[in-house]
C-alpha cells in the first residue's frame, strides 16, 4: 500500500477514534476548546473565559456556540476567580479528563 494511502487510513481512524471519546462530529471548535482547557488544567493555568477565546483561532461567535454546550454537556465547568470572583476560570472536568485517558490509550494502541 503506498505510503499516502496508509496515511489517510491511519488518519481516518484517528478521527473515528476521536469522535467516539469527545463531542467531535462537524467542527474542530470543540476539540480545541477541550484540548486548550485540558493543556491550561494541566499546566496549572488559570484560564479565563477571555483567554480561552482570544487563544482560539474562531470567530467569538463559533467559539461561544460550542462553548455553551460543551458546559451544558459538563465537559467543562467554570470556577469564580479566586482573586476577583467577577473572573471565571475554565476547567477540565472529571468526564473530560477520563475520556481523554481513553483516547490516549486508544490512539497508542492505533499507532503501535
């Protein structure tokens, strides 16, 4: 099979793959904004729901459409800030982080 061709399939199923663990179907917005809140959690930041916005390269539009219903899906929550309770903070929550671990493993297995 010609390297590309082995690509793409390898490509597809990863897609498949991602779709099955996180709430992926038309767009990549929700993927970024899950995979930008995670990263931010696990490095310790404290992501705004500004930051988190200005960091993604959407439309704020598209951006909130999904947000709304990634935390209606309680993928992510929010947190009062804990200097300026006017700050809400994003984080990952335990659905997220779970099926993300999921995700990981599938994709070593995919790959090995």
């Amino acid at each position: 099979m010609p390297e590309i061709q082995k690509n793409l399939k390898d490509l597809k199923r990863l897609r498949e793959s991602i779709s099955s663990y996180l709430p992926v179907t038309h767009s990549l917005i929700p993927m970024d904004i899950l995979l930008t809140v995670y990263c931010g959690d696990d490095h310790g930041l404290d992501l705004t729901i500004k930051s988190l916005f200005a960091s993604l390269p959407y439309s704020d539009m598209g951006i909130r459409h999904h947000f709304k219903k990634l935390l209606s899906e309680n993928w992510i929550e929010l947190h009062n800030g804990d200097k300026d309770s006017r700050l809400k903070r994003v984080r990952a929550t335990e659905k997220l982080k779970q099926n993300l671990i999921k995700l990981d493993n599938e994709i070593k297995d995919l790959f090995e």
